[in-house]
C-alpha cells in the first residue's frame, strides 16, 4: 500500500481536489447531494492515479537516468511494470465507472483529461510548454467538478475562469520545481523554461503566469462572487502566490507546501461567496 500511495503521489490530489469542489459549487444553485459529492471524489481519486501512472511509466527510461528520480518505484526496481500497468488500469475502471454513475454528459466528456494526461508527459522532449501541460491538467479539476452538476456548457463562463486561473497557476509552479532538474535537462535535450531560457528568466516566466491566473480569479470574484465576505480569500491568494515566489530557492517548501494550501484557500473563497448570494 505504502508503494503504491508513493508511485501515485496520492499527497498532490491536495492540489486538486478543492478545485474540483470549487468547480462543484460554482455550478450547484443548491447544496450538492452527498452521494455526488461521493461520486465527484471517487473521479477525482481515479483520475489523479491514472495521471500519474501514465507520467510515471512514460518517464520510468528518463527517470532511471536522473539521479533525483532514480529512486522512484520503477525506475528503482521497486515496482514492476505490470504492477504499474494494473495500477493505471484501476485508477482508470475507478474514473470512467464514477463518470458514468455521475452522467452520461460526463462519460461522453472522460476521455478528454485522458488525452491530456496521455499527451503531457511527452511534450518535455519536443516543447517548452510543457509546464502548461500540468496547468492543462490540472484544470479538468474546476470543469470536471461543474459538469458533475451541470451537465452542458451553458453559462460555464465561472468555471473556465477558474480554469484558466488553474492553468496558469500550475504551469507557474511547474517551473519552480523544473529548476532542480536544470542540468540535467540540458544535457538530455528535454525542454523546459529553465533549461532554455536559465533558471533567472524562467522564474520571471512564472512569475509572470502567476500573475495572469490571479487576475483570471480577480475577474471571477467581480463577475460571479461579489461579496466582500469573500475578499480575504482573494487577497490571501494573491498573498501565497507572492510568497510562493519569494520561495522559489526553497523548491520542496514553494511546491509542495504553499500550493497544497492555496486550493483550499481558493475553495473558501468560492464557497463564502456563494453562501453569501
């Protein structure tokens, strides 16, 4: 068990999981039934795990070469492949069978996040704008989470503003944590910001995208919030997205600690404003 929680980082669906509930919120005019808010975290679960297998097992050649990830489940010799491979055939059974049980609007729509996570893990090794991959990712959250409740693409102006605040946030981070790979990304030719443009311009970059997906936030709390009970959230926001750059030379504290607060602070904010319609 403790295997598979580290080869699925099951610790990153902090990132994720209050962006698929802010989703859920925007969309509901009332509170959700529990049994969809069951359903929405089993879809959640199922598909952060297919997301990282499929990461993991396309980048098992590149991470045995990297010493930082040599240390990982497969690349280790601590999983095997199948175990790998059974891994993301469970987390994918997990996904589509909680879509379908949602909707069929929402088993239509499953195999898009797929695409991306299929697609993302290999666009290191031909573009630059591979951190938004993970932004990409990342955002099906906030849309995954309306369409659960508003099954059409009516009036989803909220949610693609979360959306786009969630791609540019998690490509801005994304670069942070590509800084402990400068080096070696240069010399196995993958591209990243940091190893095309040197770690200074690269942290401008997501300095720069850190600052786009707070103004998409901004326009959602003029456009769909407008409470100032809610304006503490927003300000806190823009508070760790600052601090989080401040922290960029200490990369694990930056990554992992101020984003794994920053959705839940996000998700205040959406759920004070809608409480206070």
């Amino acid at each position: 068990m403790q295997k598979f929680f580290n080869f699925v980082k099951i610790e990153h669906t902090l990132f994720t999981l209050p962006l698929i509930y802010s989703g859920v919120v925007l969309g509901s005019h009332n509170f959700p039934p529990l049994d969809l808010l069951f359903l929405v975290l089993l879809a959640a679960i199922g598909a952060r795990t297919v997301a990282f297998a499929f990461n993991r097992i396309i980048d098992r050649s590149i991470d045995f070469r990297n010493p930082r990830t040599a240390n990982r489940e497969l690349p280790s010799g601590k999983m095997k492949l199948s175990e790998a491979i059974l891994v993301l055939i469970s987390g994918l059974a997990l996904y589509i069978s909680s879509a379908a049980m949602i909707s069929s609007f929402c088993l239509a729509l499953s195999p898009i996040p797929l695409v991306i996570f299929i697609v993302y893990p290999y666009m290191k090794r031909f573009t630059v704008l591979a951190h938004f991959g993970v932004g990409m990712g990342m955002a099906m959250a906030p849309l995954g989470g309306w369409f659960a409740v508003n099954h059409s693409f009516e009036n989803i102006f909220p949610a693609i503003l979360l959306s786009i605040f969630t791609i540019f946030w998690g490509a801005g981070f994304d670069i942070i944590y590509a800084t402990l790979d400068e080096e070696f990304d240069k010399k196995e030719n993958l591209f990243s910001f940091v190893s095309r443009f040197g770690k200074k311009k690269a942290l401008a970059y997501s300095a720069i995208f850190h600052f786009i997906g707070f103004m998409a936030l901004v326009i959602l709390f003029i456009n769909t919030i407008r409470t100032w009970y809610a304006t503490p959230f927003l300000l806190l926001t823009g508070g760790l997205l600052w601090f989080e750059q401040r922290s960029t030379p200490k990369v694990d504290f930056a990554f992992f600690k101020i984003n794994a607060g920053l959705g839940f602070v996000v998700f205040a904010m959406i759920i004070t404003g809608v409480i206070a319609r």
